[in-house]
C-alpha cells in the first residue's frame, strides 16, 4: 500500500488547508513519524485529525489482514512440504542414545529443583511459625488496616523461579492479559475538551464504525453517590480501593474460605462483573462521552470507572487526560499500553511545561510533621502485627521524613506552628539535598517500590480516617509517657487548626481544611520520593523556609521533561503533537525532542493559515496612546499615572467605536487591580462604564460560568435595546481562568486588548534555575542564550493563547491591539501565529490605527447591513 491518501471520509466539503492537513496527518502516522502539527481554532482541527488518524487506522488495519492471510497461505504450503519430507528426514535424526541422555538429564535437573523448592518453602514455613505474634484483642476489625508481608526484590525473584519450577502459575500471567489492539490515544488538557472531541467523533463518518472509550479518573467517573461525597480525589481513590477489597473478602466468605469474624464490611454495589461486562460492550458499540457513560452507569447499574478500564485493549481510539499517558506510574496503573501504538497530544503548545508540573512534588513543614506523626502511631498501634521486615522500612521512611523536617530547621513530634526558622530559599541539587539531609545512605529505590507493593499510603489513609476523623489524636491504648509527650506537639497543633476552623468566618474553608486535617498527607510523601529517584542533573530541589517550619516546605523541580517523554517517544509507533499556536518550534523541537533523542530526520511539521478572509481579523501593534504617551509596560514604567491614564483613553476610544463585546487582558493580577483602582479613583472607569458595562475575571473558580453567562446575556441584550451602552467590557489576566480554553466568538469578542507584555517574575529561583539549566544543555542560537529565549516565549505562548480567543470560525472577525512598542520588535512578532503576523500592521502613533480600526468596522457593518 502506498503511503498517502488522495480523499478522506469527512461529514461536509473540507477547507483546502484540512486537505492538506490529513494527508499530512496520514503520512506521518504511517511513516512510523513524530509530527508538529499547528491549526489556528476555527479551522476545524479536531475533525481534521479525526479523520485523519482513523482512515490511517483503518487502512493499517485492512493492511494487517491481508498480510495475515497471505502468511497463513504460505504456512499452509510449508506444512505440506515438510509433511511429505518427514520420512526422509527421519533417517538423519540424532542417535537415540543422545535423545536420552538428554531426557534423563533433564528430568535429574527437574528433581533437583523440586526438592529445593520444597526445601525453601519449608523453611519459609517454619520461620513463619517463629515470627507468627500472637494478636491483640478486640483488633480484629482492624485487620484490612495491617500492611500484608513484604517480600524485597530478591526475594519475589526467587519465588518466581521456585514457582516456575513447580509448575505455579502467576496471578499475572501474561497469557491471561487480553491483548490490544492497534490504536490511537488522543488526549487533551481538559475534560470539557475531551468531551469536545468525542461530540466531533460523534458527528464524523467514523461514528458508527469505530470502537472508542473515554478514560477519566474515579473522581469523574464514579456513580456511587456514598464514594463522590468524600470530596477529595485521594479519598475517593482510598474509599473505591477498599470496597473492592471487601467485595473480595466477602466472595471467599460465599466460596467457603474461612474468614476472621468482624463487622460486616461495605462493597460498592456498583462494582459487579457482569454488570460491568455488559457495559463495556455497549461502550465499544457505541460513541459515548463522560456524561453519557455516567448515564449508563446509572441505567446498567455499573462502575463506568472501571468498565472503561476493561474496554481499553479492544477499543481503537482511547480518549484520556494528559497525564493518564505522559505520567509512566499512572499509564501501568490504568492498563495503557504504548508499544507499537499511535499516540496524539493536543492543545499541546503548554506540553513542557505540563511534563515539569506532572512530575514535581512539593511538601509542607505542616504535611511533614503530620505524616510522620502519623506513621509513627501507627507502627505504634501495629507492632506486635507487623513483620519485621513490615517495621525495617516503615522506620526508614520515618527517618527519611525527619530528615526533610531537619532540611526545614525543625524538629518532628513538636508543633511546626511554633517552631520557627529562618526565613530563605535554598536551591540545592538531588544529592546535595540528600547529604544535607543527612538521608544519602538510604536506598529510595528500594522505598519507592516498598511504597508500590505495600501501599502504605492507602493502609494509612484508612487508618487516619478510622481513628483521626476530624484531627483527635492518634495514641494507641497501650502509649507509654514517652509516646504521649512525643505526639503532643503535634496534637497541640491540630487542636490550634480546629479552633481557628470554629472562629473562620468561612465555613465552606472550614469544612476544606478539615478535610485536608483528616486525610494523610502519605500520597504526597510518596510522590516527592519518588521525585528524588530522577538523575542529579535532571532536577532540583528548592528549600523554601518561612517564619515557622509549617509554612516551610521543599520542593522538586523538573529541569529535564524529556527524560520523561523520551519513553513515550520511544514505545510509539507515531506521536503527534498538535494545537492552535504551536510557535515557536524550534524552541520546542530542542527542549523536548532533540534532547530525548529524537532525530531531525524523524520530525515532521505541518502549519497552516486560517479560512477567514484577511479583512476579518485586524491585528495592531500601537506605540503610543492618543496624547502621545509611548506603551512601555515595563516593570519600571508600568506603575506610572500617566501609563496608567493613557490605557484608560485607549480603551475609552476603543469602547466608543467596537460594538459587541471588548476583552482586555493585564499581565497579572496584581497589576489589574492596582490599574482598575488607579481608574476607580481617576474617574476613569466611570466613563468606561457608560459605554459598556463592566465585568471582571473572577477569584473564585466556581463563579467562572456565572460572570460569563452574564457576560454574554448583557452583549444580546444591548445589541437589541440599541441604548447607550453598547456592550460589556471585560477585564481578564494572561495565564488565569479566562486566557485559555474560553470562546469569545462573534459578539463576545469583536476586540481584543494586550495591555503590556506577561514576562515571568525573572528574580524567581525556580526560573533561574531553569535558565541556567538550558544555557548548559542547550545550543545557543541566534545571539540569544536558551534561557532567555525560555523567558521571551513563556511570554509569547501567553500572549498567542490570550489573543486566541477570539476568531473561532470561518465567518468571525474581530480586532487584536497589542498595546506596548516592545510588539514591534522583529524577533517578538516572529513569535505570533502567521496567519496573525502575515495580517500585523505597527502604528508609532494613535491616530492612525484608531482610524484603521474604525474604517474596518464600519466596512463590516455596511457588510452585515447589505
């Protein structure tokens, strides 16, 4: 078959620029290929590669079929040949005497191994019997809380070997393990997007031909209303994990195995096999997405978490959140397999910056003290049930906590609120902070894979939510005084959280933070050992002490992302990565391609234009304001009254003339209140307000849709009142809730504002210490160190995405201003998509881009009007 396709399947005539898009797609995806693929919103990207990637699957999978019948035909031609040879073969055949000698060796050697295994087993046995304790009683319900016996590595090994000699058969044996099929991971930022992209698959012709499962965590996808009203998505984890546990235990209880008398443990009711077995067959039959998947759930009364899991290996396109597929604990967790498969990245232009927050970990002095105290009582309460080897490593990770606690300037088992440090930020590398840690002779590999297999962390959570509930104390009945002193700087300490939870005027914090006090902070210890076992070049570790070691806390920092790509660049078949602005790609080639190993001849890229008209979009860099003050946001200039007053006339002008909605963007939002105050007080905002009413990006998450709803109702209202106001003015921040993955399509956004330049705080530690990095590990290019061109596109990657809300298809037009002299500069505008740049005009004066402005929106109201 040859690579390439002339026509695509698609649900309308497809733009030029989607033609070349697909075949693009496709010839990368069968050329084995990591593609950079870059489509401005509104050009139909999502089903561009929809029908790309699965006429390619489509395709390779016909491929495989008739290469899969022709090696049966062959076979069947070869099993003749050697049927009629056999006689005359025979004769040529090895002595006998050599056959047997063989044999009989083989059965000594079997011998000799069963009996070592039985050797070891007994032996294994009778040191069992020696170590057996006898348990305490009345702690038999507490049973599912003991740490089962750990076996070290060594250990497993030769049990395997010794099962494998007798004929054992693992739990896991691969034979078991349903295999999968070719297909196509595609995931994204959001659920919202996800939900997007299956709506688009629903609307393609692949629709009722394509198996497709959409993955989500337990705290998405779980129907058990007792489970989802624990909040938090470790709880949740901890509560699902159990039940099934229980339902386990209760199957052996019906099957005649003998179990420990208790109280009767709770199974979630949703979590059945053949329920579940049923749903995952109508997920394969049918495109469905997150809410509809929680409806079936409902209707077959199935676990959809779990039933998605189980259509993973048949299904072709699996549809999941990034770090399902770029964090590796979390793809062998959820049964993703990589090898030989297709994997595409969208909205990927945040990719590096994703991989580094992924893989980061940061702890509290506060979270620090709490586990250990935690851990401490537990060992405590469990002694005389753990096995030895049980308490050799739960004393480590105790040892290794005190040591982070040390890192911070205190002590465990006091008050981490009244303890104080002084105040600083240290910026250390893996093994310096191991040493100054006094922690380097301990072995976090071997911890990291003791968290895995015992999951301590779950046995912990459990047991804080048993005995700990709202921050009482943890002692056990048998405590000496000694342990009671040593746990009562930490009691005092949760009781001062409680009394300032009674006093809080906030009782939805209230209830947050009491919640965060009655689970464990294990979860996150683990994490941030596991994020010590990177190399010493790959990361840092930031010590960050405050006034009081609660407030401290270390952090890892990811400096390398493509240590942790690399794996997934090599188990694929192809990966693309895709999005709206994808500029600048050489920056991102040699960060996360380049230095993963990937070669240039590899790499393919493919960028397009958009399909509006080049009269729909006016993009203008303005200099300086109507009195002629010149646009210098720096962060010397930016505070100024008079740069100040002369953003508050350019957008007056503005308001004046753009109807419909204006979105203005600040580079933070700090310097959007000290603005919108210094105009409050001016009398400037005033005057905005009588042209449009005004609203602003909100603090609170959960009050988004709200201010947006009423955003959108006010911009129909006064298009149909034709009073003075003449739409709603909207003041938002560049990285905050409203710069990414919002639509200000049509009326909601007719003009776009930048308001200065969003640099990144250049005196924060974190981001020297990754200048610094790729100004070692990078090539320079162009006059400019790797590190400053790290700061000019995290700054450029804001800007693109902000001014990207608007234009969201064919038939918007709308304004961008860019309003600072530093957008004339030819490096920065090298750095705005094309089909912007191409379309840029710089204006050193106002008056001219107010009347290009105004010109072009009057053409397209004389256009609307005819």
């Amino acid at each position: 078959m040859e690579t390439g396709r002339s026509t695509f399947p698609f649900p309308y005539q497809p733009y030029t620029i989607q033609e070349q898009f697909m075949k693009a797609l496709y010839t990368t995806l069968d050329q084995g290929k990591v593609g950079i693929f870059e489509s401005p919103t509104g050009t139909g990207k999502s089903l561009s590669l929809i029908c790309g990637a699965l006429s390619w699957l489509t395709d390779h999978e016909e491929k495989k079929k008739q290469e899969a019948a022709a090696l049966l035909q062959d076979g069947e031609a070869a099993l003749s040949t050697n049927t009629a040879q056999a006689s005359t073969s025979s004769s040529s055949a090895e002595p006998d005497w050599i056959t047997d000698f063989v044999q009989k060796k083989a059965e000594r050697d079997l011998v000799s191994k069963l009996k070592s295994c039985e050797e070891d087993e007994a032996f294994k046995l009778l040191q069992l019997s020696k170590e057996e304790p006898g348990e305490e009683p009345g702690n038999q319900e507490d049973e599912d809380l003991i740490i089962a016996e750990y076996e070290s590595d060594d250990e497993s090994k030769s049990k395997s070997r010794c099962m494998l000699f007798c004929g054992a058969e693992d739990d896991e044996d691969e034979d078991l393990v349903e295999e999968h099929v070719t297909k196509i991971y595609y995931c994204s930022r959001t659920h919202s997007q996800l939900a997007q992209f299956v709506h688009e698959v629903q609307k393609s012709p692949f629709s009722k031909d394509i198996s497709l499962v959409t993955l989500g965590s337990r705290q998405n996808m779980c129907i058990n209303e007792e489970v989802r009203r624990l909040g938090s998505i470790q709880r949740i984890n901890d509560r699902c994990l159990e039940m099934q546990k229980n339902k386990h235990e209760k199957q052996q209880s019906e099957e005649g195995v003998k179990r420990k008398r208790g109280t009767a443990k709770s199974v979630c009711p949703f979590y059945k096999a053949s329920a579940m077995q049923q749903m995952r067959d109508e997920v394969l039959g049918t495109v469905h997405d997150i809410e509809q998947l929680l409806k079936l759930g409902r209707e077959t009364h199935s676990c959809p978490y779990y039933a998605t899991r189980h259509a993973i290996p048949p299904a072709q396109l699996v549809v999941l959140p990034y770090q399902m597929v770029l964090h590796e604990a979390t793809r062998h967790a959820s049964g993703i397999h990589l090898k030989g498969q297709v994997v595409i990245i969208d909205e990927a232009h945040n990719l590096s910056d994703t991989l580094s927050c992924i893989h980061s970990a940061e702890l509290s002095g506060a979270q620090l003290c709490r586990a250990h105290s935690q851990l401490s009582q537990y060992a405590d309460r469990y002694r005389s049930r753990l096995k030895a080897k049980n308490l050799m490593y739960i004393k480590q990770v105790l040892f290794v906590i005190e040591g982070l606690v040390r890192v911070l300037g205190g002590k465990v088992g006091q008050n981490p609120q009244t303890q104080t440090t002084q105040a600083g930020t240290e910026m250390l590398t893996i093994n310096n902070f191991l040493f100054k840690a006094q922690i380097d002779n301990i072995n976090l590999f071997k911890l990291q894979r003791y968290f895995e297999k015992s999951m301590i962390s779950r046995k912990l959570s459990g047991f804080v939510e048993k005995y700990a509930g709202s921050g009482v104390s943890l002692q056990t009945h048998s405590s000496s005084n000694k342990e009671n002193r040593r746990t009562e700087g930490l009691n005092l300490y949760l009781q001062t959280l409680q009394n300032k939870q009674i006093t809080s005027p906030d009782q939805q914090g209230s209830v947050e933070e009491e919640k965060v006090l009655s689970a464990s902070p294990m979860m996150q210890v683990e994490g941030f050992f596991m994020a010590l076992t990177n190399t010493n070049t790959d990361g840092r570790v930031v010590v960050h002490r405050q006034v009081t070691v609660s407030d401290s806390s270390v952090k890892f920092l990811l400096l390398n992302p493509a240590v942790h790509f690399a794996q997934v660049l090599k188990e694929c078949r192809a990966v693309i990565i895709a999005g709206g602005t994808m500029q600048p790609v050489s920056d991102f080639k040699q960060e996360l391609l380049f230095s993963a190993g990937v070669g240039e001849e590899r790499i393919t890229e493919f960028s397009c234009g958009h399909v509006i008209p080049p009269e729909n979009i006016l993009p203008i860099v303005l200099c300086s304001g109507p009195s002629g003050q010149e646009l210098d946001f720096t962060f010397q200039n930016r505070d100024s009254p008079r740069m100040m007053d002369e953003t508050g006339r350019i957008l007056s002008n503005i308001c004046n003339v753009v109807p419909g909605g204006v979105v203005c963007f600040f580079p933070s939002y700090e310097y959007s209140r000290r603005i919108i105050s210094h105009w409050e007080a001016s009398g400037a905002l005033a005057r905005l307000g009588n042209k449009k009413k005004i609203f602003q990006e909100p603090k609170k998450a959960n009050q988004l849709e709200q201010v947006l709803s009423d955003f959108s109702r006010c911009i129909q209202r006064c298009a149909l009142d034709g009073g003075s106001l003449t739409g709603a003015l909207l003041f938002s921040v560049v990285g905050g809730k409203m710069s990414e993955g919002i639509n200000f399509s049509d009326d909601l956004g007719r003009c776009v504002v930048m308001v200065g330049m969003p640099y990144p705080n250049i005196k924060s530690p974190e981001l020297l210490e990754k200048m610094s990095y790729l100004d070692k590990h990078l090539p320079h290019s162009g006059g400019r160190s790797p590190g400053q061109a790290l700061i000019d596109n995290l700054c450029m990657k804001a800007v693109n995405q902000s001014i990207g809300r608007a234009i969201r298809h064919r038939g918007d037009y709308s304004s961008i201003v860019l309003c600072d002299r530093r957008y004339s500069r030819p490096a920065t505008l090298s750095k705005l998509p094309t089909w912007i740049k191409d379309r840029t005009s710089t204006h050193t004066s106002f008056g001219p881009a107010f009347a290009e402005q105004n010109q072009c929106i009057l053409n397209k109201n004389t256009k609307s009007l005819l």
